[in-house]
C-alpha cells in the first residue's frame, strides 16, 4: 500500500523500482562497505607509492579494453529484453579473440617496466595479461542478467566478488604481500567467479533466436567509446607518468566516493533503461518529461551531501595521510549535479539508435579531454584531471538535451 501510495505521489512505476532497486542498492552497498574495510587497510599499511602503482595496473588494463568490446553491454541488455537470449554467447566470442588481444599489450607494456628496471610493475602487468580475457571477456553474463531483468542475481553475484576480493586483499596486505601478490589475489578471485557466474548464467538461456544486430550494434558503439574508454584512465596514467605513484594515490582517492556515488546512480538508471527498452520514440519523449527533474533533483542532492561528508569520511577510511585530497574530492563531486540527469538522457538517445548523433555525444566530450588532459595536467597536475573532467560535464548536458529532442538522426 504504501509503495503503490509512492509511486503514485512521484510519478514512477514504484514496485518495480523497489523491487529492483533494492538489488542494486544492495548490490552497490556491499561493495562500498567492502571497499570501506579494504580502504582503511590500505590506507594505513601500504605506502602512497604502492596504492598509485596499483591504480596504475587497473588504469592501463581500462585503456585497453576496448578491445573486448565492452560497449555489448548496452546491446546485450537491450537484445535479452527482446528475447534473443543467444546474445549472450555472440557477444562472448567476440569479447574473448579481443581480450586476447588485450593480453598481449598489457604484456609488452609488462616487457617495458622490466627494461625500466620496475619489477614490481613488469610482474604486476603481466600478471595483468594472463587473467585479462576471463576478466574482461566472460562479461557479458552481468549484462544478459540486465536485460532478463534478473537484477537480484546480478547483485548477489557482485556482492560475492566485492566480500571475497575485500577478504582476500585484507588478508594479503597484513601478511605484506609485494605488488604483484596483491594483484594476484584480485586477479584469481575475480577471473575464477566470472567463470562460475557465466556457467551459471548460462542455463538461463531460454531459446536460441539470435539477434542479427548485437554484435554489429555493439561493436559500433565500442568503436564509437574507444577514445572515451581511453580518455577515462588517461588522467591516472598522465599523472603516474609526470608526477609519480604518490600523486596518483592521492587523485584515487579524491574520486573513489564521487565515483562511487556515480556507480550508484548508474545503477538506478538501468534499472530505469531496461524498464523502458521496449518504448518507441513518443513513450520515451513521455519519459523524459515525467522523470527528468528527478534525475537532477537526485544530482543537486547527491552533490550536496557529498561535499558536507567528504571532510569527515576520507580521514575516517583513509587516514590522515589523505588529507591533502578532501578538497579535490570535493570539487570532483560537483560533476554529480550533472551526471544523473546527462546518463539519462544518453541512454534514451541510445535506445533510439539513431546512430550519427550517437557518434557525436561519444566523439563530442572525449576527443577534446583527449586534447586537454595531457596538457592541463603537465601544468597543474591534479587539479587538471578534475577540472577537464568537470568541464566536459558542464558543455555535455546542453548537448544531450539537443540530441534528444532532435526527432530525426543528422
């Protein structure tokens, strides 16, 4: 009574909200937790220069990982709403020849810090590479759960991934592991689960009808993302190179709760996209005009507890030794009055396929930050990162207002 008496006073379909944003939430929530406990661990016996080499490993591993074609999420999900469940298994033989691909970059970037006289990184990256395709090329099993509207199974899988890597990194920085070590534990945990949860998925499979277009839809998006999947790692590795590791860690954690107020939020909204896959072009015109203040609503507000909280929670999880990234983290936060309501909008334009302005909002933000990053950051380091950042935040949401409005494609 209550939940309907809701939806009917906001305007939403609340029990589906409820009953699928709960997964998400939980979802979203034990990771925060775990990456709590992980974060305080880390923050108190890993030097600075540790936690930067290990966000360096991760940010070169995002840089190329367009080439397991991870924009199938979207295609897949929207695919499973249909009823093309063999999605699934189009989209993974892709995603598996392109992580192979993948492997062996990592490796000769591996094969660089060894000439460099940097173990710690040679072993790190390739380790990197070995576990790369069941990291990167199994996927598509989270994204197939989406589109079957299976949000519950998809939460519990994560909150398993997100408990044990927590246990297992704890464990592994109180004995001292090196580097390599730490990122071993990650790596066998995650990899070894993925291959669980796609075995698993797999028997949800319910027919065999193919879609002749997810393949195609997702690798054009990839293709259109290369240069934002590259854009959005290219801050951490510019900073590694020209201020150091100790830098880097600093920047880490000036964005890990904005980005993990971003996750949440992201969480939301597809759960809101797979409510609405199915919609032709006047449905979802109808949705923007019911639903779009409450995106920015949830931004305004999001931001605005954020930036009271951040003073109190960085010392809290990461100690005083972080203290010098509260007011980075504050001004990154100021990116999540726009995001909500930008994400959403995005993700209609994407359920509309009309694929020439779908090329501009990927080309539009990422090839100017690709262009702005290297030279923002040699000049002012950190506050470079966050102020590109920032900026494509502010000039992308007028865009995607016109993007979407504009009934037909260019």
């Amino acid at each position: 009574m209550i939940v309907s008496w809701l939806g009917k006073l906001i305007g939403i379909d609340a029990e589906y909200f409820f009953k699928n944003s709960f997964w998400v939430s939980f979802r979203s929530g034990v990771g925060m937790v775990a990456g709590f406990f992980l974060g305080i661990v880390f923050a108190r016996v890993a030097p600075k220069e540790t936690y930067g080499q290990y966000v360096f490993v991760f940010s070169a591993m995002y840089m190329v990982a367009f080439l397991a074609v991870p924009k199938f999420d979207f295609a897949v999900s929207q695919a499973v709403a249909k009823g093309f469940d063999q999605s699934l298994f189009q989209s993974t033989k892709i995603s598996l020849i392109g992580s192979l691909l993948a492997s062996i970059c990592m490796w000769v970037l591996a094969a660089r810090y060894f000439y460099l006289g940097d173990p710690n990184l040679g072993y790190g990256l390739l380790i990197a590479g070995i576990f790369f395709p069941l990291l990167f090329g199994l996927k598509a099993y989270d994204h197939f759960l989406m589109g079957k509207k299976r949000f519950d199974l998809s939460a519990q899988f994560s909150a398993i991934a997100s408990i044990l890597t927590a246990i297992g990194l704890i464990i592994g920085l109180l004995v001292h592991m090196s580097l390599p070590g730490l990122l071993f534990v990650y790596f066998f945990i995650n990899a070894g689960l993925n291959v669980v949860y796609f075995f698993r998925v797999k028997r949800l499979v319910r027919n065999k009808k193919q879609d002749p277009d997810v393949v195609g839809y997702g690798l054009y998006l990839t293709a259109l993302a290369v240069v934002a999947i590259v854009v959005t790692k290219l801050g951490s590795v510019l900073l590694n190179h020209y201020d150091g590791a100790a830098v880097l860690a600093t920047y880490s954690v000036a964005i890990i709760m904005p980005k993990a107020v971003q996750d949440l939020m992201q969480n939301f909204i597809d759960v809101a996209k797979i409510k609405v896959a199915d919609k032709n072009r006047k449905e979802l015109v109808n949705v923007c005009k019911r639903h779009g203040a409450k995106w920015v609503l949830l931004g305004i507000g999001a931001c605005t507890a954020l930036w009271i909280g951040l003073p109190i929670l960085i010392p809290l999880i990461y100690s005083d030794k972080y203290n010098d990234a509260i007011l980075y983290s504050q001004v990154a936060s100021l990116a999540l009055i726009f995001f909500p309501f930008s994400t959403f909008l995005g993700n209609l334009i994407l359920l509309e396929k009309k694929r020439k302005i779908i090329a501009l909002t990927h080309f539009f933000p990422s090839v100017p930050n690709i262009v702005l990053l290297p030279v923002f950051i040699a000049r002012f380091g950190i506050w470079g990162a966050i102020g590109v950042n920032l900026f494509s935040w502010v000039y992308m949401t007028p865009f995607y207002w016109w993007a979407f409005w504009r009934e037909k494609d260019l």
